[in-house]
C-alpha cells in the first residue's frame, strides 16, 4: 500500500490513525505529513525536526494513488514542495482540501 511506503520512507508522523479500510482495498491515515525534511544530524539517520509539514491531515490511498488528502499548511508558498514530494501520487480524480493557516494583512 502506498501509505506503507510513506511510513517506511519516514514521512509519517503523529499518526493517530493508520489502517485498512475494510474492504481492504484502501488505507485511512490521520496525523502529519512531512513534506520538507529537516537536515541530517549524522550518518544514523537521524534527522533535525520536519521543516514543513502538512498538519493536521487526513489520507486515503489505495496501492498506488492518494484517493483523498485533506490537511493544512501554515503558508501557501509550501504548495509547490507538496506537490514535488507526494504529486506523482495524486491523480487526477484525487479528492483534495489544503488549509492555509497564516493570514494576508492589508497593507496600511
């Protein structure tokens, strides 16, 4: 399943749901979803916090392609690095709503 890969890649986090769906055939995942990576610590793998992530998200995937993904992000200028990450796994009938949660001031 593609949200198995997504957890052995490490782009889960603070998962509070990730299972089958009863039929099987798709896979739910509530949580966050890393979409910048932080820098690498040492050559264990160990890594610095995430640094965007897509809070808050919910997933539904089926083997190879995100069926659903709702989430928020805290700007929109962090799109484009969703998409290069996980757009190849976003077909064109992929149900989608992205939050954004800092706010345009008008100008004074």
């Amino acid at each position: 399943m593609l949200l198995n890969k997504y957890e052995q890649a490490g782009y889960l986090c603070n998962a509070n749901l990730n299972e089958p769906c009863t039929d099987s055939k798709l896979q739910a995942f509530r949580g966050e979803l890393i979409v910048m990576e932080g820098e690498m610590l040492d050559a264990s793998g160990r890594r610095k916090p995430p640094l965007t992530v897509l809070q808050q998200v919910a997933l539904l995937a089926d083997e190879n392609r995100l069926q659903f993904i709702a989430g928020m992000l805290e700007n929109v200028a962090d799109v484009p690095a969703l998409l290069a990450r996980y757009g190849e796994d976003i077909g064109g009938d992929t149900l989608g709503v992205i939050f954004r949660t800092t706010s345009i001031r008008p100008s004074r």
